[in-house]
C-alpha cells in the first residue's frame, strides 16, 4: 500500500507563506539596487559610449559574493539595452558564468558555449583550438557591431585554465575589421588582476571598481525591500529581518546568504505548517546552509584540490577502520600520488601539496595541525572537519567530479 500524501500536498497548496518566491532568487532583478546608486552610476558612465558606437574600455568589478556586483552589472546593461533600442543602436551583451561546470574549464567550452550564444553550431570536443576561434571569430565579425562579454566569476575560469586566454581575447579586436569586442570581468577575488602575468594585465586597459560588503543596516534595507514581494503580510515576524542581517553581516555582508536565509527560512516554516516565520526558523536555515555550503565549495573547487581531500577522506576511512592512528602531509601526498595514477593526471610536487592542504585547512574542512619533528622539519597532522553526515556526500561529488 502506497504511502498517503495528501496531507503534505494540501499544507503546500493551501498554506504558502509565500507571496512571490522568486522575488528572494539569485537570479531576481529588482527595480532598484539600494546602496549601490554611486558604482551604478561609475559603471553607466563607463560603458555608455556604447550609445554612440563605440568601445567602452575593459572593466574590472570586484567584490565579495552578495555585494551586488552583478546585479549593478545587469541592470545597467539592462538599461543601455532599452536606450539603444530608442536610439536604433545594435548594441549586444554576451553572459557567461564561468563557475558553471563543463562550461569554463577549458579554453574550447568556453568558446564553444560563446559560439552557441552567438546562434553557432559547434561539436563540444574534437575539433582543434584554433579552428574553434576562427568559428569564434567568423560570427563576431559577420557585421558591423558591438559585442559586450560578461564574464561572471572570471577568477573561476583561470583558475581551471591560465590566463592565455584573456590575454588572446582581449587582443581580438586587432583581428576584426567590422565588429569591436569589449571585456567585463566579475570576480569574488579582489585581488585577482594582481594575480595574472603582467603582460595579460597590460593588454586589458581595464577600469575597475571594488563593491565593498554591506553592513548589518544596509542588509536590512534589502530584506525589508524584497520581504514586500516575496511573503504574504504579516508571516514575516519581528526581528526576523535583524536577525538575517546579523547572519549575513557577519559573512562578510552578504546580500545573497541573507536572502538565502530568509527564503530557506520560509520554506522551513511552510513545512511545519505554521502560520509565522520565527526567529528560530532563521537558526534552522543557517545550520542547513552551513552543510550545503561545504558541499558547493568542494563542488567548485579545481581538480588538484579534489584529488588531495579525496586522498584525506581515504586515509580518513583507514583511521576509522582503525588500520591507520593518525596521518600526515606524507601519508596524504603518498596516496594522492596513487589517485593521479588512476586518473591520468600530472603529480605535484609535496611543497605544492602541502599549500593546498593549507588552503583545505583554511576553507575548514580539514583540521591541519603543524608539529615539529625536530631535526626531520615540520609537518602537519591532519584531520577532517567536515560533519559525519555529509561525509558520503563529499565522497560521491569527489568520485563523480575525478571519474573514479
């Protein structure tokens, strides 16, 4: 006998706190940005040469997740979109995030998707690289136009790839002889250009911005914009909105946590069936956006990272069997050794090991703590952090992600 939902599916249909879910999603564009008025202006002045044909220089916007940089982005390129058709202007933008897998890990996808977005065909593998740019190329320059690039999350994509590629693209425009190409870069890192060689930064000419977080107020404007939207009045209870705030603020001002927050919060409460969103509500929203949150990161991280904790989660399954006390940066660059083997890929060097069992301790899922053996030098005892229930979902991202 089937088990009986239909008590679940009527609280969900009959009991929605929600006005209009979407008004909390990431890829929601409201009317107006608050607190963001002075970088939407400096990015309009920027790129409002487009109006008059032509290029606007390459730009640069930098900030941690949630501080607004894309959606500024978007809606002024909304909003030239709108001028340029009352002026009879072409005026194109192209959007590519560069965190999506299989999208921005190799130079051909790149351009391959950019070639789809352009109404090209084009096979994902096989074909060389440098007929891939002139397919590339070809469309760009069919006619007389300009062509914006968004490249969201850029950090991302040289950090799978190098950045060959920036440096190829921005250099272009020397090829084409009746379009014009510009560059919009996005990234989380601020530190990012500071990164790249020398000479792929010369070739950019790029102006930047930096969106610095929001503090616990600004985070509330926000909350309290999109809370009018988003819930049905009065299921939204005092302090809910603060408390959001604080949580985000704390993340470094994070628009997006917060809005997270509050919608996973509102999920959470339909569920149970209550009729107001509590405080406590928000508690339990962050503690399941904690899990998830190490799950996206590990998702996201580069290949020689995954193939190090994965090494750690074998040797962390040894210990638990009891077959191993405790481990070491050694035992940890052993068997990653073992795992490049099986998975055809480049070994790296144990000093380079050691720096990203350094950055794996940074993010917290690992605990690596530096002891001394005296006159041997120094090594780190490791241990993993991450909670026991997420451990099998850890193990699956990694084998899936490495192909094991």
């Amino acid at each position: 006998m089937g088990v009986e939902l239909g008590g679940i599916f009527n609280t969900a249909v009959n009991n929605s706190l929600f006005k209009n879910k979407g008004v909390l999603q990431v890829r929601y564009t409201p009317d107006s940005i608050p607190h963001r008025d002075e970088q939407i202006k400096s990015i309009a002045s920027i790129l409002a040469s487009v109006l008059r044909g032509d290029r606007p220089s390459n730009l640069f916007v930098y900030g941690k997740t949630g501080t607004g940089k894309t959606l500024s982005v978007q809606y002024v390129q909304n909003e030239i979109v709108k001028k340029a058709k009352e002026l009879d202007v072409e005026v194109n933008f192209e959007y590519l995030n560069c965190k999506l897998k299989k999208v921005a890990d190799t130079e051909y996808r790149v351009l391959a998707a950019l070639i789809r977005q352009l109404g090209g065909e084009i096979a994902n593998t096989g074909l060389p690289t440098d007929q891939v740019w002139a397919k590339f190329i070809e469309l760009v320059d069919k006619k007389k136009q300009l062509i914006v690039f968004v490249f969201d999350e850029v950090d991302q994509m040289i950090k799978k790839m190098d950045d060959n590629f920036l440096y190829s693209f921005t250099r272009l425009n020397q090829e084409l002889s009746k379009a014009q190409i510009s560059l919009i870069g996005i990234s989380n890192e601020v530190t990012f250009l500071e990164n790249i060689d020398p000479r792929v930064r010369s070739s950019l000419g790029e102006e930047e911005f930096i969106f610095h977080p929001y503090n616990a107020i600004q985070l509330q404007d926000i909350l309290n914009e999109r809370c009018k939207g988003a819930f049905k009045e009065g299921v939204v209870a005092d302090g809910v909105v603060a408390k959001c705030a604080a949580y985000a603020a704390r993340e470094h001002g994070d628009a997006r946590r917060a809005l997270d927050l509050l919608r996973i919060a509102g999920e959470l409460s339909e569920r149970d069936g209550v009729a107001i969103i509590s405080e406590e509500y928000i508690d339990l929203a962050n503690m399941k956006m904690e899990k998830d949150k190490i799950l996206d990161i590990i998702e996201g991280e580069p290949k020689q990272f995954k193939l190090v904790l994965y090494a750690i989660l074998e040797l962390t399954k040894q210990s638990k069997n009891g077959k191993l006390d405790r481990f070491y940066t050694g035992d940890v660059y052993n068997l990653y050794q073992d795992v490049c083997d099986r998975t055809k890929t480049d070994i790296l060097t144990q000093r380079r090991i050691s720096d990203i069992i350094a950055e794996v301790d940074m993010l917290g899922i690992v605990n690596a703590k530096v002891i001394s053996k005296g006159r041997h030098g120094r090594t780190r005892e490791i241990r993993l952090a991450i909670p026991s229930n997420l451990f099998d979902k850890v193990e699956a991202i990694l084998v899936d992600s490495l192909g094991l």
